[in-house]
C-alpha cells in the first residue's frame, strides 16, 4: 500500500476506521519544515516496504483539527494505530527511530521487501545528516571528532531549520521540565508551530549552543535564525508586545 494524501477529515475518519486490526501509521508534516521534506523521502520508501501498513500522510496545517486531536505540535510527527489504539507516538526526524517502531508493530515484511528496503532506508538515511534530531548520532560517536567550526556550522544550521526553533530537554509531548512545558505552553497558545530539537540527544549541541547563544540555560527559543530568548525573556517580550511572535516572524 501506498501512502494516502489526506484531504479532509472525513476521508481520514473512514480511511482509519475501515480495518481497525490492520496497523495504521500516521505522518504529520508540514510543507515549510525542513525535516518534514527529508522525511517525506524516508516514509515514501517505507510504505512500499511495508504494505501491510496503512499510511496516511497529514498536512498538520491544512488539517488542523485532526492535528488538535492528537495533539501534535510539532512536525514531523509520528503515531502508530492498531484497533484504535495509540501504540507508538514519535516525533522530530529520525529515521531510525520511526523504522525500528515499525519493525516493532508491524507485520514482517518478505524477505525480498526487507532486503530492499533496508538498502533504500539506510539511504533515505544518510540523506538525513544536516537536519535537527539525526544529530542524535552523536550518542554513538558519530560526533566526536567534530571541530568547533563544524559544530558551528551545524548550531547554524538548526537554529534556522524552521522559522521558529525550540531548543528543549524532550519533546513538545513530554517535556522534560516545568519551564520547557511552560513555554511550549505558551508557543501553543499563540498558535506558534515550531520545530525543536532535543539537546538531550546531543551534548555537542546543548554545551555548543550555550556559547552561540551566549545564553546558559534551556529552553532557548529561535526565531528566523535570530535568538530570542529564554523563558522568561519570551515572557517579558510577550508583556511588552502581545504580537512579538507575528513581529518576529515579520522581522528578517
Ligand atoms: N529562568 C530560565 C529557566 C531555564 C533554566 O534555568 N534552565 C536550566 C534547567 S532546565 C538549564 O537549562 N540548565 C543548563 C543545562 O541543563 O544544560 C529561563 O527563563 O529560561
Ligand atoms: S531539567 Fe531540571 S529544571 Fe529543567
């Protein structure tokens, strides 16, 4: 099977209601997030990889209400259904990650398709290295030799992923502390999409981006590249402008 374009919530609630045993992958995204046009690569490959699964593709700003739902606040997003049931909730761009909560849930491939698709997956991979959360390689080294100007030119690169980055310990589901859920709290509130990353996936980046930011803490909050602040700067600014977001933005 394929992947299936959602277009509106009606097809979305007979598509995941037509066979409830069967495993059900839903892929949130949207068409200005970075991450979200690798990972449009990664999922095309696995839905022929695995066509016992059905997957339905979700343009989380076009189809907010179903967004809402599930409360996906960040895009790419991932959920796992079977006999609606959530199984498996991930989010941010990696592949790794996605794959392994498939070979988890889903059927078994043939080994034909798993031959294929393990080639095709690890280069939908590697197509992965400049985007944020595949930096989570660094756990396993990957990272290690980096130079400080390499490392600064990755810390470039994420700050601008998406127009608003949130850099943060967790995800936006499960912050991993009161100020991070406060401000992603507040993100919400102002209808904010965002992308994020997880610096606890990554020391290079949470000691680096302290120095680039020349701010100590988390959360550290991006906006067109420019860096805005912390919690409560973000909560001050907010004070003075109730529009600093929309400004922000507009600001190049
Ligand atoms: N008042 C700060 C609170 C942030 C804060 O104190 N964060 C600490 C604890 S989460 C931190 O990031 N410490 C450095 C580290 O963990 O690397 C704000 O406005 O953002
Ligand atoms: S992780 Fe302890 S206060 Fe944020």
């Amino acid at each position: 099977m394929s992947i299936v374009e959602i277009e509106s919530e009606d097809q979305f609630t007979k598509l995941t209601k037509s066979d409830p045993t069967k495993l059900i992958a839903l892929y949130f995204h949207t068409p200005w997030a970075a991450p979200c046009q690798t990972m449009n690569a990664v999922i095309k490959t696995l839905a022929q990889a695995n066509p016992t699964t059905l997957f339905l593709s979700i343009d989380a700003d076009k189809l907010g209400d179903i967004s809402e739902l599930f409360e996906v606040s960040a895009v790419p997003y991932f959920i796992l259904i079977r006999n609606s049931t959530i199984l498996k909730e991930l989010s941010g761009a990696d592949p790794k990650e996605f794959i392994a909560a498939l070979n988890q849930f889903g059927d078994k491939p043939s080994t034909n398709q798993e031959t294929n698709s393990s080639a095709s997956i690890s280069a939908a991979t590697d197509a992965a290295t400049s985007v944020p959360q595949e930096s989570s390689a660094s756990q396993n080294g990957a990272h290690e030799e980096e130079s400080a100007d390499a490392l600064d030119e990755r810390l470039k690169k994420l700050t601008t992923a998406a127009p608003v980055m949130l850099f943060m310990k967790g995800s936006p589901l499960a912050p991993q502390c009161g100020f991070l859920r406060q401000l992603v709290a507040i993100l919400r509130e102002h209808q904010v999409r965002f992308g994020f990353f997880d610096i606890l996936k990554d020391d290079s980046v949470r000691q680096g981006l302290k120095t680039f930011s020349d701010w100590p803490t988390f959360p550290q909050l991006y906006v067109n590249g420019e860096f805005q602040g912390g919690l409560d700067i973000i909560k001050e600014s907010l004070a003075d402008d109730p529009e600093f977001f929309e400004n922000a933005l507009k600001a190049q």
